[in-house]
C-alpha cells in the first residue's frame, strides 16, 4: 500500500449474495479492487 493510497471497504451490489470489494484509492481515481 502506498502513503497516499486509501482503501474502502464496500459491498457488490451485482447479484444479492454481497460480496465485500475494498477499493484502493489513489487520489480520487480507483487504482485496483481487493476482496479481503
């Protein structure tokens, strides 16, 4: 993770299973999508 990365953590609203996504954030553009 870089200094000046932020990580939300939220929810997959595609189907109704709810998967957890965390979007790494650098300055306001989405860099790269995780699951935990």
């Amino acid at each position: 993770m870089l200094s000046s990365e932020k990580i939300i953590p939220t929810t997959c609203p595609f189907c109704g299973v709810g998967c957890r996504l965390d979007l790494h954030l650098n300055g306001n553009q989405i860099s790269h999508v995780t699951t935990p």
